[in-house]
C-alpha cells in the first residue's frame, strides 16, 4: 500500500457545521461544533461563539489525539499533525 500525500489528505477535507452529522457517522457523541472533516471519520474541530467567551482567543481550531487536546490558530498545523497520525494508524493509504 502507498501512503496518500499530504495533498491529496487535505483534498478529502469537507466542511461539517452540524455536529450531530459527525457524530451519527462516528455513533459517539463526540463534537459539539462545525468540523472539518478528512477521510469522512477524522477531524479538527472549529471554534465556536462558546468558546469565544470562554476564553479571549478567535479563529481557532481544536485537534484532539488520543488525550491531547491541541489548539491552534494555524489549521495547517494542525492538519499536518492529523495527517501524520493517519499515515501511522492506516487511515491515509491508498491500495497499490
């Protein structure tokens, strides 16, 4: 099998504002806001107004691995991290 470049990783990229989407797909209830998802099941999740008053940052995006919880202004960033974790767990390759 052949590793999908970061690209054609970032090509499955789709916009999920309903969470409940995302979730029905997952069956967990694990998003409450607008996602992005890649490879229909992985995904950073966007900020919400909640999150705005919760805390003084905009524009942020959430990436939860496992039990770290990485946020971050920089989506490529984050992508980056998710593609390298797909890479590692099978989800971004492609038959041969």
């Amino acid at each position: 099998m052949a590793d999908m470049t970061f690209a054609e990783f970032r090509a499955t990229k789709e916009a999920v504002d309903d969470p409940a989407i995302l979730n029905d797909r997952l069956g967990q209830d694990l998003y409450t806001g607008p996602c992005l998802v890649y490879l229909g099941v992985l995904a950073i999740e966007m900020e919400t107004p909640e999150w705005k008053d919760a805390t003084p940052a905009l524009d942020r995006f959430q990436l939860v691995i496992g039990n770290v919880c990485t946020m971050d202004r920089d989506l490529e960033k984050l992508e980056r991290e998710l593609y390298a974790w797909a890479i590692e767990e099978g989800f971004a390759c492609f038959a041969a």
